[in-house]
C-alpha cells in the first residue's frame, strides 16, 4: 500500500481514493468549508488534489481557507447533484509564478469562464489572487441522512427583473389557443 492510498480511512483505502478523484474530477462545483461559512467553488484536478482560485475581484471568495489549514469537501454527483463523497483536504496555497503554480494555472485558466480580461488573467491571479492546492487527506463515505442544506449566505447579487412588457399578451394568446 502506499502512503497516498494509507491516508484514506476504512476497509478499502484505495476504493476511497478512487472514489474521491473520479468524483472530483466529474463535479463542476464542490463545496469546501475552511473556518467560515460553506461555499460553492468553482475548481480543477490536478496531480492528484482539487486546485482552487479566488479572493481576488472578479473571482470566487475563498471560504477562510489558510495554508497549513484543513478543509472539509463536500462533492456533489454532476448528473443527479446529489451528495456523493466528503474528504478532508490540506489546504497550501502555491507560490505565484512556481513550477507547481504554473501547471495549477495553466489548468484553471482553460476551466475560467467569462473571464473579463483573458490575455493578462494568469498576471492578474498572480498580483492579486490566491491559488490554494485541496490535497484529499481521508474520504468519508458513510455519509449522514441529513440534507445538509444550508441557508444562502447573504449576496447583493439577484435574479429578479420586471416582467417584460409584452409578457402578458404573450401569455394570453397560449390560454386562446388552448382554449
């Protein structure tokens, strides 16, 4: 067995480890929760952990994640969204411009999306963000029958826009054709 496979608790350490990087690796989103409240983010595999990029503007808030730190990982089933594994990560941020923070980056800047300033983001990430390295360190996989719902964390951001205009008349020429 080898170190890797001797972090993950249980029977079957490496159907653990397994289970966490295919898991991982198929999600577009896993929750992560460091000191502070859980958060949804946004992330790439890479060399055997989740790598992460945020707290800078424009990008996703970091959930009080330091380095040297532990975090719980919550990662959801991407065709049924419903919850399928939670590991435990240490939690180290990559030093901008390193070897490793330069194969990370290369990764996440192919998964950003939207990025407002795709020419000089990598530069932007390296002044003005963190990038942090989740290294699974155990995979709990009796998991409870609690939801684990949470109430949303308060946000400026909504959805809700006046109704067009012609939205009515729309609506009332279905119900006349049905009818």
């Amino acid at each position: 067995m080898t170190d890797s496979s001797a972090r993950f608790a249980g029977e079957t350490p490496l159907l653990g480890q397994a289970l966490v990087e295919e898991a991982t690796k198929k999600s577009g989103l896993i929750w992560v929760r460091g000191e502070g409240p859980q958060r949804a983010l946004w992330h790439v595999w890479h060399e055997g952990a989740a790598h992460i990029v945020g707290d800078g503007p424009g990008e996703q808030p970091l959930p009080q994640l330091t380095a040297g730190g532990t975090a719980e990982v919550t990662v959801r089933s991407k065709d049924k969204g419903g919850r399928l594994v939670v590991w435990t990560a240490s939690v180290s941020e990559l030093v901008p411009h390193s070897e490793e923070w330069e194969a990370a980056v290369a990764e996440l800047k192919g998964k950003r999306l939207n990025a407002p300033d795709a020419e000089q983001m990598t530069e932007r990430w390296a002044r003005e963000c963190r990038v942090l390295r989740l290294e699974p360190q155990d995979a709990i996989t009796d998991l409870p029958d609690t939801s684990g719902a949470a109430v949303p964390l308060p946000t400026s951001a909504t959805t809700r826009q006046p109704a067009p205009v012609a939205l009515p008349r729309l609506l009332l020429k279905r119900k006349k054709r049905r009818g």
